[in-house]
C-alpha cells in the first residue's frame, strides 16, 4: 500500500476512473482493452502514489501514456509474430491442390482473417494460443489474466469469432 490510504485511494478511482478509461480508449479503440490497461494505471498508483496527491491529474495522464504506449508496441510485435508465424504455416503445405481447393482455401483463409483481425487482441491471443494447444495455465500467464477465469474469456473469444466469422463468410463473395 505504500502510505497510501484506502479511502483515499477508492476516492481518487472513482473521481479518475471514466476519464482514464475514456483516454485510453480513445487511444486504443476498445473498450476492454481500455478497461484493463485502466486497471494497470490505478494498481500503479496503489502501489506507488506520487508524493503530491493535488497533481494526480498530471501523474495519471502520464502514467496512463506510457502504459497504453507500452500495451501498443507489444500488441505490434505479437501481430508481427502471428504474421510470421501464419507465413511459415501457409509454406509448409507442400502439396498442389487444384485450382478451385486453392480458391476455397484462400476464402475461408481471408475470411479467418478478417474475423480474427475484429477480435480484440486478448481474445484473438488466447484463441490462438488455445488452437496451438497451450493449457489454461500458460494461456492465462501469457495474456496476463487470472487462470481460473480463462475458460469464460476463451468461451466469449469463440463466440464472438464465430458471429464475426459467419458475418464475414456471407459478406465474402
């Protein structure tokens, strides 16, 4: 806790909280994602508040930059890694399937694409994880969650794949 005291701090989260999530959101473009990198910037303050508490305005906005910056540039370099390693995927087949298999294939390959590439990067990461065959465990350590709530998010993630996926398959011509 750090000399912070817990009403204080319960009073500072609920005077900051919507305008951090609003920042962030507007920064990272989803809600949720907004949400948890929120919960970062406030758990950064219990743990280590700034020794001015009537600069907290100024204390959060920097905080909450840098750890939004710093969600941005690992989320690049995870979506460079699945580029990759979906790249190396699609070499490894070796056969030559005809013209109309490789048609379809590339179809549903783009429409996989497009539906994943709407999911958030939380629920796109765990699905993809949860498809290599990482267990629960690795999966929450991996994604930074509690492990006993990762069946609900890899459920929620499938679902929400499934909706996006049909919705790009019948927009596919």
């Amino acid at each position: 806790m750090d000399g912070m005291i817990p009403s204080t701090f319960q009073n500072l989260f609920q005077e900051h909280h919507a305008h951090v999530v609003r920042k962030i959101s507007y920064i990272v473009g989803d809600i949720t994602i907004a949400e948890d990198l929120a919960q970062e910037v406030f758990l950064k303050l219990y743990r280590s508040p700034p020794d001015d508490l009537h600069s907290i305005g100024a204390w959060l906005h920097r905080v909450l930059t840098s750890t939004t910056y710093d969600y941005l540039r690992q989320s690049q370099r995870r979506q460079a890694l699945q580029l990759k390693e979906l790249q190396r995927f699609q070499s490894e087949s070796g056969e030559s399937p005809s013209n109309e298999i490789v048609a379809i294939a590339n179809w549903e390959k783009e429409a996989v694409q497009r539906a994943l590439l709407k999911l958030s990067e939380r629920d796109r990461e765990a699905l993809m994880l949860k498809q290599k065959g990482y267990s629960y465990t690795e999966i929450a350590e991996r994604i930074s969650v509690n492990p006993k709530i990762i069946g609900s998010i890899l459920m929620r993630a499938a679902s929400r794949f499934k909706k996006t996926y049909l919705l790009e398959e019948a927009r596919t011509p």
